[in-house]
RNA sequence: GGGCGCAUAGCUCAGCUGGUUUAGAGCACCUGCCUUACAAGCAGGGGGUCGGCGGUUCGAAUCCGUCUGCGCCCACCA
C-alpha cells in the first residue's frame, strides 16, 4: 500500500475511533471467557478532562487493551460521578452570575437548573476521553445520579438503617460557611495558618457580678467568641490555680458571669494554663461541656457571622469581629498582650473556607465494623495495593476511622429517604408510599401531607461507593441477599483499580466496605496508585499557575498515541509525575520511528528466486530470540505493574534493536531486492512488534497492521493474540551482543582516526569468535577481511570480553598515542586483578561466599589476566 | 505532634533475595554526518566518592543505627 511519507496522527485517529465504535470493538458481554474488568474511576459529570484524567485514562487503558489482546473479555465501563458540592457550587456560581440567588429558588426550581447545567455540560469530559483513544464500553455509560444507581443508594441507605448503623443525632460537623453544609473529616484539609495568640483578662467576680482587682489570663486564637464561652477551665492538678476553686470570672465587655471549673483535658503548660471553654464552637470545648454540664451557646450563623447571642457585633464576619473585638478589648483594658502564633487551621477541601466546628443534627453512619473488614481484606492480600507503602497509609485510617457524616445540607444529589412525623417520630422508606404505610402503622390518621422528608441529600462517596456493584446491577447494593445479576455475576470483581492515592479514603476504602456487605466479596483484586501530576519543577498543576497543558491541544499537535507515551515515560506507580512536554515529543518521534521503518520494509521488493544471504539468516535467528526474550520481559514488567519499564523494554526493542541492527542488516542494497524468507521473516516481526506495542499506542499500531494486509471488516489489531514468547537461544543472543560491541568499537576507530564509515578496514581478531556471525561482523563494521591472528605492522587495539580486536591503519596510528591509551587500560586492568585477587586471597571470602561466587571471581582473574596479557603484547609490538 | 516514604548522572528514574569484570536506562549534553525509511534522524562520545557519618559482613547503592534535606498521610494544644 501507498503510504504517505509522514504520520498524521489526526486523521488517523478519527478514522479509527470512528472504525472501533462503529464495529462496537469495545463492547463486551458475559460469555465463557474469563472476564477482565475495570470500573472507570468516574470523573465529575461537568469536569473537563486534564493532566491527571489522561494519566489515569491511558493506564487503564494500556490494562484493557493487553487484557483483550491476552483473550480475556475485556470490559471497561465509563461513567461520571454527580459530584454533589462541586457540581451544586458550579450551579451556584452560574445563576448568581445571572442575577439569580439560590435562596430565592425552591428545591423543584433549583434542580431543574441543575440538570439542565448537567445535560448541557455533563459527558463532555467522556467525549474527550474518546480522543485518548479509551476504550470503554459506551454502551455501558453510567450516572452516579441517574434513576437506577439512585435508587441503589436509597436502598443502601435503608439497609443501613434497619441494621442500626446509620443513625441521626446532634453532633460536632465540619461546617463550610461557604458551601452552607456540612462535609465529613476527609473533606477538611489541615494547613499551618498565622494568626494571632490573644491573651486576656478575665476578672474574678465578686460573686454579685462585679468585677474584683484579681484577674485569671486566658490565650486564644479566637477571640470573637467569648461571648459564647461557658466557663473558665483548668486542671486540677495545676497549684496555680487552686485559688480560684467556686469562683466565677465575668466574661469581658458583655460581663457575664462564667464558672471556673477543672479538667484534666487542659494543658498546663500550653498558654496560661487557662482555657475558654466555648461548647459551641469547638469540638473539645464541646466535650468538656458535656462532662460538666455546661450551657451551650451558639453565637455563629451558617455564614460564619455573628448572630444576636453574641449581643455585640451582631451580623459581623467571624474574621472582621476578630479584628474588630481586638481593639474592643484593647480599649476596655482587658488585652495584655499579642503574639504571633502558627497554628493547624481546617479548610474544606471544595471551596477553602475555614471550617466552622458547628453543633448540627446531621446523619452518621457506623463504621467500626465495616471498617474492620475493609481492613481485613488487604491485610490478608485479598486485595493488593501498588505501590505496597499504601497498605500503612490505609491500616492507619482504618483503625483510627469516625462515623462517617453522611448527610449534606445540598439540593443536588440523592434526597435522604427520612420522613418525619408530626410528632417527632421518623421513618425510613426506599418509597414516600412506604414511609406513609410505616407511618401509619404508628399512627392510622396519618396522611402524606403529614409527612415532611428529610431536606438533606447524602454524601457523593455515599453513592460512589457502591459504582463497581451498580454499574452491574443495580438491584444489588442495599439488598445484600439479592440474586445477583448475569453482568454482576460475570463481571464482579473487578480486576484492577487505577487512581490516586487522594481518594483512597473517599472512595477505595468505602468500595471495600460496600463490596464486603454487598457482594461478600472484595470490589476489586489491584489497586495501582498514581501520582499526582505536576509541571517539571515539581509544581502541582493549577489554573492559577497557568502551567497545566489543556490535554485536547496536546492530543492536536502531537496525536494521542504520543501524549500517552509522554505520560507512561515518566510514571512509576505511587510517584508524582513530572510531566514535560519534551516526553511527549518524544512520543512523536516514537511514531515517526515506527512509521518510518514501515515505509522502508514496505517498500522492498521481493526476488522469488533469491537465496537468503548469511547476514540476513543470522539477523533473523538473533532478532527471533531477542524477540522472544523481550516478550518475557514485558510480561513480568507488566505483570508487576510496571507500565513505564515495559513500554521502555518495548521503545528500546523496536529502535534500538529492530531498526538500528536489525532492519539495517537485512535491508538490501539500493535498487536490490530481498529474499522471500527475510521478508517474510521481517514482516512477522514487524507484526508482532505492532502488537506487542497497541496496548500503548493503539492507533498508530492499527493503522499499520490494518496496511498490512487484506483485512475484514471489524477485524482489528486490538483482537490479535499478545505474541508469545519461544525458547531463548542465550549463548547466540551473548556472542551477538560481543559482535556488536566489536561493531561499536570499530565505528569509534573510524570517529577517532575521522575516517568514513564507507571505507572498508581489515580486523584483526585473538580470542574465540562464533563463526557463524563473521558476515554479520563484516557488513556491520564494513571490513574487507578479518584475519584471526595478531596485526602485522601498526594497529589500534581494544578489548571486547576476552577477545582482542585491532584495526590495522597504515599511516594512521600515532605509536605515543596509542601507547598511552594501551598503558592506561593496563594500569585499570592491574587494579582491577588487584582487587580480585584482594578477594581470592582473603580466606574468610573463599570459605564463606558460595561456591558461585568464588567461581565467579576465579573467572574474573583469568580473564583479567587474559586482557593484561594481551594488552602486554600489543604494547611490545608499538 | 504521630506515622509512612524518598534521597543513585544535568533532569526523570531502574537497580527485585547483599556478590554479573569498570553501577544502568531514557531524555538532555558534546563531536562528526543532509548515507537512497526517518535531521522528529544516523554514527560516535563524555558524565556518578549511589545525601553525611557510624555499624553488621569475606563483601554494602542494597541490611541496621544516626544525622541532614525533601515529600506524603493522619492529628481541632486552646
């Protein structure tokens, strides 16, 4: 076939994702073949694609793409998550920019402008991932959100609740002002934050509420709310303090009256010693509150602003009331001083704001028990993480994890199936239907209207937990006695996971949990952990940076199967990568490599009659082996998951190997034809190679196969069998290898002496040399004769395992040069004998090493001895 | 504060159970080549006291201790 002299990546790529979609190539149904399934890790439904998606993306897909070609039925199955608050925030954003506040909308109004920002924004980002070249099983495209899979979570839900672990109650939450919900503990980032350590003057009260000379001092950050404290308190053991023992102190500038009481929680060598205790604004002082039956005042709206109970600054921002009461303070006497003071403030992870710690009726969900066998199943290597270091990372949650706070007071996501009663009773019902027949067993008179649902919706992790279970059925999560479907069945487990090691809390442990009550069985077998990407300064990728490359302009200027290389150069599993576009270029010249060397094979043209030369037939015995050690190779790479290490052994084959020794020692001369048998040799491997390289490059490597030959419609690359390896010639493929070191170190001669590689050289050689790779010796380094003796009259010498080679140059050698060169590798020879016999000479070595060893460092003496020999005689020739 | 991990060439990383002659790769770099597949290429080349110190061992990049410097996770000492 005709092919054009250069790769366009563009056109090839439509031609043949359009091609794979319309063959339905990837579309998998159960059937008798062992399955191979991955779950995409589901992107936020309006997201669009970046760094980290085409990292991800392209291992899952160098995963699908062997798993099919290994005969395995390959099925991976797309899909976006609904992303409650990131999505709800998007909303926000978007109406308040047309003059519209969320506030003003009822619920009803609300979603139906959420879904209408989904259907417009929602899927762009599976489009894009189409570009990549994923082959995921469209047919099989799921919605955290839709109908079904939301059913699936109500039902989780339920389940939960008949068995007692979720359960409702008024508790400490991470409350995002910003958000205006509140969000669970992964969900709150800790930084180091300057701010300001306040220490003030409490007066002691003379028991009618007036303020005495004596005064306590207490140190906080946070002075806005002292209004809200409930008492003064310290330990019992600090003698400090024992005189205030049944005093009261007045809060300053509002003059309540608050006790001092005694805990052991407080330091008392942090601060003062003295500790504000405000239940309502800190979980510990919460604590403490419950212990000593402490009033509760809460001075904070949603917003972060103080309300009427503060009775002064009413209305104002929590950080301006800092500011402000700061001063206040100042003036009434009451602040002795300020110091600078670094400390760990939490900010939400969705909108970074600083987290309000707010008491709050919200729903939990148990965890101990759950946790304790997503524990087990890794610890046990039912499930496997990669890289290993995660197991720590994971056990450590595990065994440290907090109900998980389940409810968020958002619209956009699955609605909480309570109802409550009239009087104050709840029921839960996958239904309204059987939330008022539950209701009504209670009470007869009960009608609908009666009943008020929950206004919260549930944590996106809630539903996302369930994704490798409710792709497949989703009848199945909440009804753990379910029969399962035949795709659940088939499919489940999953085989292997590929995400980031930032959810593995969020979502790998809470697959697990689900996958364990649900299924009875681990959601998944691997678990391969990716960095994170950043720019090649080590910087994390950010829009404000401005450094994070839009994949879709990448996958334009330097086609996908060259943005997939650039990404798989650089990642190992478990580290970040440093992503730089040099990679990717690198990518690009990997094709044009590829498709070159088609153009020089598929240009030959075959002689029927001509005999196979010795080169090409001993090119083709080593290229055969190689090859089939190389298959080796990349099948242990692979099967450790090390994806970067594989496609290298693969990049390195087809260059370095395939086309710099192999192709050029086979190619025939201009205007000369090749032999049937190389030929044919050439294009089996040429073939193989294009398989061994489609799981990483698919489209390049369909393209060329599809050139090829004559093929079927719908039959593709990606259905070809992975070559399999045959049996390894090792001693042919070592005295290969010495062959092409004689090669090099003729070509360096030629540099050296700056003569052409035309110029033919005769080679003198004194050591064994495998007689059958003497053509392949002569046409690789262009020699007129080689002779097995020493060199008569001048020459330039070197070494080659125990072989010695010289060049004869007449004219050429500079004796002094050469002399210096042969003395100085005498001089490292020597050494090297030293140490060995160092070694030989130390009785505890010879006795204590393995017989192998010792063998080993026998050898290596004779074999220096040999070199220092021969660089002995060539130095007397001089 | 607790835990985990990392440190090998200019850069990014391999180096698996301690022993493969002088510790490898890719990229970058230097030199010479427009050789009829490919200059996005070809041929050749230089470059590392394996973070510091101490220990175990016949033998350490590899195991142990310690220090230094990074990174990550968990953690509400106000």
């Amino acid at each position: 076939m005709e092919q054009k002299s250069k790769y366009n990546p563009s056109e090839v790529e439509q031609k043949w994702y359009a091609y794979w979609l319309k063959n339905k190539c990837f579309h998998s149904e159960p059937d008798n073949r062992e399955p191979y399934t991955i779950v995409i890790p589901p992107p936020n439904v309006t997201g669009i694609l970046h760094m980290g998606h085409v990292l991800n993306n392209t291992l899952n897909d160098v995963l699908i793409r062997k798993a099919r070609m290994e005969g395995k039925n390959a099925c991976w199955v797309p899909g976006t998550d609904h992303a409650s608050i990131a999505t709800e925030n998007k909303v926000v954003a978007k109406l308040a920019a047309q003059g519209i506040r969320k506030e003003d909308l009822t619920r009803e109004e609300f979603l139906k402008h959420a879904w209408a920002w989904k259907e417009e924004h929602g899927g762009i980002i599976l489009e894009q991932l189409r570009k990549l070249g994923a082959s995921c099983d469209w047919d099989r495209t799921r919605f955290t959100m839709e109908p079904e899979l939301s059913k699936a979570v109500i039902a989780t839900f339920c389940h939960f609740y008949r068995k007692g672990w979720i359960y409702r109650g008024v508790r400490m939450v991470n409350w995002d002002p910003v958000a205006l919900t509140a969000i669970s503990d992964d969900e709150v980032i800790h930084r180091d934050t300057r701010s300001h350590f306040y220490h003030l003057k409490y007066y002691i009260s003379d028991g009618k509420g007036n303020p005495t000379d004596q005064y306590l001092v207490i140190a906080t950050t946070r002075p806005e709310t002292i209004m809200a404290d409930a008492a003064i308190c310290v330990n019992p053991a600090d003698e400090r303090y024992h005189c205030l023992r049944g005093k009261k102190v007045l809060i300053p500038l509002i003059n309540r009256e608050i006790p001092v009481i005694e805990d052991d929680y407080v330091e008392m060598d942090f601060g003062t010693g003295c500790l504000k205790v405000t239940p309502a604004h800190d979980a510990h002082d919460y604590e403490i509150g419950l212990r000593h039956n402490l009033p509760v005042l809460d001075i904070i709206d949603d917003r972060g602003r103080l309300n009427a109970d503060a009775q002064i600054l009413v209305g104002e921002d929590r950080f301006d009331a800092r500011k402000k009461i700061a001063k206040m303070l100042e003036d009434a006497g009451n602040l002795l001083k300020v110091e600078e003071y670094t400390s760990p403030v939490g900010y939400s992870e969705r909108t970074d704001a600083v987290i309000e710690p707010k008491l709050s009726a919200q729903w939990f969900l148990k965890m101990d028990d759950l946790a304790a066998r997503a524990l087990e199943a890794v610890e046990s290597g039912r499930i496997h993480f990669i890289p290993d270091k995660y197991r720590n990372v994971y056990r450590h949650w595990m065994e440290n994890v907090r109900d998980w706070c389940i409810s968020r007071q958002l619209w956009w996501g699955q609605r909480i199936p309570a109802w409550y009663l009239p009087d104050g009773g709840v029921v839960v019902a996958e239904t309204a239907e059987e939330a008022l027949a539950q209701a009504q067993q209670q009470n007869p008179s009960l009608k609908a209207e009666d009943l008020h649902q929950d206004e919260d919706v549930l944590d996106t992790w809630f539903s996302s937990w369930l994704w490798p279970i409710s792709v497949f059925d989703p009848e199945q999560p909440g009804h753990p006695e379910h029969k399962a479907g035949a795709d659940l069945s088939y499919y489940y487990p999953t085989s292997d996971l590929v995400t980031g090691p930032d959810i593995i809390f969020f979502w790998v442990a809470r697959m697990i949990m689900a996958g364990d009550e649900f299924m009875h069985d681990v959601p998944f077998r691997n678990v391969y952990f990716t960095g994170i990407v950043r720019d090649k300064l080590g910087r994390k990728m950010s829009k404000t940076l401005g450094n994070s490359p839009n994949p879709l302009d990448l996958i334009e200027k330097y086609g996908a199967d060259a943005v997939r290389i650039g990404m798989l150069l650089c990642s190992s599993a478990g580290n970040d990568i440093l992503y730089d576009e040099a990679q990717v270029e690198q990518g690009r010249n990997f094709c044009g490599k590829i498709w070159n060397a088609w153009r020089l094979v598929s240009g030959w043209n075959v002689d029927e009659k001509a005999e196979q030369g010795e080169v090409s037939r001993a090119a083709v015995k080593w290229f055969d082996n190689l090859l089939s050690r190389s298959i080796g190779t990349v099948a242990d790479h692979y099967a450790k998951f090390r994806i970067s290490d594989a496609l290298m052994t693969i990049y390195k084959l087809f260059w370095d190997d395939f086309c710099s020794w192999y192709l050029e020692l086979v190619k025939p001369g201009y205007g000369a034809a090749i032999d049937r048998a190389t030929f044919d040799a050439t294009v089996d491997f040429f073939s193989k190679l294009l398989k061994l390289i489609h799981p990483v490059m698919p489209f390049i490597t369909e393209e060329l196969w599809q050139g090829m030959e004559e093929r079927r419609d719908g039959e593709s690359i990606m259905f070809e069998r992975t070559p399999v390896a045959g049996p390894v010639d090792e001693p042919y493929l070592s005295a290969f290898d010495d062959l092409r070191a004689l090669v090099v170190n003729v070509r360096g001669v030629r540099a050296q002496k700056g003569l052409s590689p035309k110029e033919e050289l005769a080679l003198n050689i004194e050591g064994a040399f495998r007689e059958e790779l003497l053509p392949v010796l002569m046409r690789a380094a262009n020699l007129s004769s080689v002779e097995f003796a020493a060199p008569e009259g001048p020459a330039v010498s070197f070494i080659v395992g125990t072989v010695k080679a010289s060049v004869k140059l007449e004219g050429l050698v500079d004796a002094g040069e050469e002399r210096k060169k042969l003395e100085a590798d005498l001089e490292h020879q020597r050494r090297f004998l030293a140490g060995v016999r160092a070694k030989l000479s130390n009785e505890k070595f010879v006795s204590g090493a393995p017989a192998a060893v010792v063998e080993g460092e026998r050898k290596k003496e004779a074999d220096a001895l040999a070199r220092i020999a021969a660089l002995e005689a060539s130095l007397s020739k001089l």
